[in-house]
C-alpha cells in the first residue's frame, strides 16, 4: 500500500475511547469474543487500556484484533503517509492515516497489529 494511494472499503473502529482502521480486504471474519476464548489481542491493549472487545477482526492468516464497535466505509480514502518517527510503532503495523467522518484515523494492518497485540508477543516482551 504506497501513501498517498487511495482505498476504498475501510473497517473504522472503536477501542476503548480511541479509533482505528483496517482495509476490508484484510478482514476474513467478523467473530465473537467467546470464539477465541481471550486469545485474541484488544486494540484496546495498544492504547495503553484495559483489555476489552465486543467484535473479533480475523485476517485469512489466524492473527485477530478485538474491537469495541465497527463501521463499515465504502469510500475511497487517501492514505496519508505515516510519519518515520511512527513507522516502528506497534510492531511496525501502522500502515499510514485516513481521515474519514471528519477525524484521523490510524490505519492499521490487522496480521501485524494482531501479532503485536497477541498474548505470546507480549509474555516475549
């Protein structure tokens, strides 16, 4: 995904008090908390909160971010480039922003940001 390219079909998501975007295309299954039994990571975690999710995002690869609530945007984004001093954040999975519903919203890879977040990555840690 080059910055400055355009998308089209964001996830726009709630954790806690925060936001976060995944590209659709990204998002195998939509899941349940009870279906992973607490092993998938909260995007809730990378905001420095308390564990929590209502939704599963699950890429085709297994890795899975839990969310508070989601929205489903089918407009064309621009990606605004992430800025180097961010680029390492979060394992690496800050992709760039998008700024839709008139905020900036981080636009993250769900493989990379599910493997950050991840219960054995952060007992590594």
């Amino acid at each position: 995904m080059l910055t400055g390219s355009r998308i089209a079909g964001m996830l726009l998501c709630q954790a806690g008090a925060d936001r976060v975007a995944f590209a659709a295309h990204e998002v195998a299954t939509i899941e349940s908390p009870t279906t992973f039994g607490g092993t998938a990571g909260s995007a809730r975690q990378g905001f420095g909160e308390a564990s929590g999710a209502e939704r599963i995002l699950v890429a085709a690869t297994g890795e899975a971010v839990g969310v508070d609530a989601l929205e489903i945007d089918a407009e064309s984004l621009t990606l605004l480039p992430t800025p180097t001093l961010l680029r390492q954040i979060a394992g690496g999975s800050l992709r760039g922003f998008v700024q839709a519903r008139g905020a900036l919203w981080p636009l993250m890879s769900l493989v990379e940001f599910g493997r950050f977040l991840a219960p054995s990555s952060r007992e590594a840690a």
